[in-house]
C-alpha cells in the first residue's frame, strides 16, 4: 500500500510551517515515520556556492548526491513540477507512515487547511478536506481547530492514516 499524504494548505505567512512543525513531534512521540514536501510557487537553491555539489551542478551534472554517515541531500533538474505521488514513488520507501505536504493547494490530496484572520484565507478544493485550522469562527462541514490546538490536529491525522505496521515490519522486508 503507498505512503498516505496528508497536505497542509494556506496564504503565505498563515503558519503552515509552524504547524507542521508542531505537529510531527506529536505524530514521531506516537511513533510514526515521517516525510515531509515543500512546495514553493518561485524558484529555490539550496545548494552553497563554491562547495564540490555547487560545483559539480554548475559543470553540468543533471543531480547531484551528497553523502555522509545518516544524511543525504539530493539536487537534480526536473522537467516540470512533479507531484507528491511521484516524489512519493520515486524517492522515498515503504517505510514510511505519513508524508506531510505543505502546499499542493489544488491537488485532491486529503488537506488541512489553515487560515489567519490578518492574512485571509486561499481558494482551495474542498475534495479531501479533512480539517480547518484558524483563529476565526469558520463554517464548514469538517473540524475546526484552534492555531495552538496542535494535538487535536495529530490526533485527527492518527484517526485518519493509523499506523498499519511498525517498522520493524518495514525493516523485515526491506
């Protein structure tokens, strides 16, 4: 079975972000593998210039891989924006339980959706719409959770994607 995705949708500055990051603990203390994929509208460079990945992209190497003892980081061209599916099934493993995406907004992903009162909220596809995160009084037929309600937020996403094996059982199989 794949890797379920869970995308987290909002404007810029609504805390999308700050979310995620609160609520993997929550999903890790619990004991879930989890993945995470950013989706930014403009372009990005995370490579450094000067060090041997920057340099070895610029001589014209299409991905480059950095190693080291538990870590690894990837930087490759890609022919047009690829979806989570294909992140999912390209790059990571069965031995994940959840992969959270923060965007995708349009995307029949099931989604949370936050909205700020000061930044207004986005239109997004109600298909797959598991929960709303805001700091106003918001009238949809799905939970509604407070910003700082964080383990109400993990908890929904646990009842929506439980773990359907440990990881020992991944590793069995790898």
């Amino acid at each position: 079975m794949a890797v379920p995705i869970v995308s987290f949708v909002g404007r810029s500055n609504s805390g999308k972000t700050t979310l995620i990051e609160r609520v993997i603990p929550e999903l890790v203390r619990a004991g879930y593998k989890v993945a995470t994929v950013k989706h930014t509208g403009h372009g990005f460079d995370l490579d450094t210039e000067g060090k041997d990945s920057w340099r070895h992209k610029r001589a014209g190497a299409s991905s480059v891989m950095v190693l080291s003892k538990g870590s690894m980081a990837m930087f490759a061209d890609v022919s047009d924006e690829m979806s989570v599916e294909a992140i999912r099934d390209r790059f990571l493993d069965q031995s994940y339980d959840l992969i959270i995406a923060e965007g995708w907004k349009h995307e029949s992903y099931p989604k949370i959706v936050i909205i700020r009162e000061a930044v207004g909220e986005i239109p997004v596809s109600h298909e797959g719409l598991l929960a709303v995160v805001s700091d106003k009084q918001v009238d949809l037929s799905v939970p509604l959770f407070g910003l700082d309600d964080v383990a109400g937020v993990a908890a929904l996403i646990m009842k929506q994607f439980p773990k359907s094996r440990s990881h020992s059982e991944h590793e069995l199989e790898a």
